[in-house]
C-alpha cells in the first residue's frame, strides 16, 4: 500500500476557457480520498496551492504572444516545490487540476534529478511553443517545456539547487509516450516527427488495442528510469463518455479501454505519480467526469474486479 499525497492545483489561466480551476472540488466531491482509503492506502490531501483568478491579473502587454507566462510560471514552481517536498517524505504525488498546464509543475517536481518516464493520455500532444502555438494557451506547451523546447522561463522552472540538474530537460524524449493523441496542430505535428517522442494516435489504438499500445508505452518509459508518470487529461475520452472537459474530441477512447489502461499502469509497479487533469465541472452533467477521474485513480493505485 501507498503513502499518497492529495494536491489541488486549481488553475485554469493555462485553458482558453473558464472552469477548470473547480476540477480539484469536483474530484474530492467524488469521494476521491475515502476510496483510496478503502484500498488500504494512507491518504493525506495536503490541500491546494495557492492560485489567483483571471480577474486579479492584469491583462498581457499588447504583442504578447504566451498568456499568463508570469503567474503560470509561479503556480507550477509553487507545485513543483510540493511536490518534491512530498516525494521527499516517501509520498506518492496525486496532482488534481486544473488545466494541463500544472504538468511542468508537477514533473519538474517528481523528477528531482532523477531519470523518470512519462506517458501523456490525452487527445492533444501539448507540444507547441511561442513559435509554433496558434491559441498562446500554455496548457498546449506542456510536454514541449518538460522535454527543453519552448519558452526559458517554462523548459528551466527550478533552479539549479532545487532540480538537482544541470541544463538538461526535464525529460528525455526516449522516456516519454504520448497515448490517444487525435487533435494535432500543423506546426506541432512537423515538430512531435522530429522528435524522439513516442506517438501512439488514435489510429494506432484502433488497429492493435489500447492494451497493446498501453504494453509498449510502459515499456519504453520504463527503460533505465526511476519509473514513470501517467499525466492523465480526461479529454483523452470520447466526449460522450466525459463530457466535463474543455477542449473536447470526437473518437477518443472509452470507459473500460481507459480502465484497462489504468490498471496495466498498476500492474507494472513503476508508476511513481499521477495527475488528473481537465476536468471542468461547469461542463459536465452529475459530476460524471470526476467520478471517471476517480475511478481511473483507483485502477492505477490497485483496485480490482476481484
């Protein structure tokens, strides 16, 4: 059993809409830490970082192009320090959003110096920087940041002392995989062939199965690494299955495919933390979103059928 440690970060400057910040309220409504008790896990919710809302930021300068990079840049250095304050105790990280921005947060956070590998479930890449980004929404930048492209004050959130890092990235392109991916930009799709990332679109789930796709993924992050991180945006699912979500995508996977996921994740013992990212409460009908959110937290952290 896990020693897990609750982290709200209630942000949605990252989103091009309004209500993600009430994610982290609608997952605990849920019954998130009491069913993760009921596993046998020592649960602590140690609360939320401090956020400010839209209206306490003054707008962007005329021309700038990324927005709210200064109080984003502060709300994930903020999470990153939580975090690894709670990694540093022994804790396993359970991050709650809150747009997906809170990703270079919480990564930076877990890494800590260490190799770690990352699987992204989500129907965006989030690989786009200043240069490449049509909508200048950070939520759509994580995973370019995490892997050094992009935006200095994004891809070196910690300083030195406290990543225990030299310049390097966060993470290695080797060491992450994107799974479900549907809805790419142009500039963004000529960059992520580029790479050394691991891609596995919707088009791959459908021909081999998402526990194929979801075998090959831990595999690769799990080779020469500490162990991973599942970064799990709920838009990853078809929008009939969640509908509480921002930036929803037709022909995204389902209910138990995400379940079967989740618990191969589990299975392999490597998974070292978790964020559940995405859900907009404003959007959705009877809290269903966060109720799946739940669910899928409890398959990755060892509940079974039997």
């Amino acid at each position: 059993m896990r020693n897990i440690a609750i982290i709200g970060a209630p942000v949605d400057l990252g989103a091009g809409r309004r209500g993600v910040d009430m994610g982290p309220s609608a997952i605990r409504y849920a019954g998130l830490k009491e069913r993760l008790e009921a596993l046998g896990h020592q649960v602590h919710d140690l609360g939320n970082i401090v956020v400010p809302i839209a209206e306490q930021i003054e707008l962007p300068a005329p021309g700038e192009k990324l927005r709210y990079l200064e109080p984003l840049v502060e709300i994930n250095r903020a999470l990153a320090r939580q975090v690894s304050a709670a990694v540093a105790k022994g804790a396993f990280p359970l991050v709650l959003g809150g747009d997906h921005s809170l990703a270079i947060g919480s990564v930076n956070g877990l890494a800590r110096g260490r190799r770690i590998g990352m699987i992204w479930v989500d129907a965006h890449a989030d690989f786009n920087t200043t240069e490449t980004t049509p909508s200048g929404n950070i939520h759509g930048m994580s995973v370019a940041a995490l892997t050094g492209r992009g935006h200095p004050a994004l891809t070196t959130l910690l300083k030195p002392d406290e990543s225990k890092v030299g310049a390097g990235p966060v993470l290695r392109d080797v060491d992450v995989a994107l799974v479900g991916i549907r809805d790419v930009d142009i500039q963004e799709r000529a960059a992520l062939r580029e790479s050394g990332i691991h891609i596995f679109t919707m088009h791959d789930v459908d021909r081999r199965g998402l526990a194929t796709v979801m075998e090959e993924a831990i595999a690769r992050v799990s080779a020469e690494t500490a162990g991973f991180h599942v970064s799990f945006d709920m838009d990853s699912l078809d929008p009939s299955e969640a509908p509480g979500v921002g930036t929803p995508v037709l022909g995204g996977i389902f209910y138990r495919e995400a379940h079967l996921a989740m618990e191969l994740v589990s299975e392999s013992g490597r998974l070292i933390g978790l964020d559940l990212v995405e859900v907009n409460p404003i959007l959705d009908s009877h809290n269903v979103t966060a109720e799946l959110a739940v669910q899928f937290a409890l398959s990755a952290l060892g509940k079974r059928i039997l």
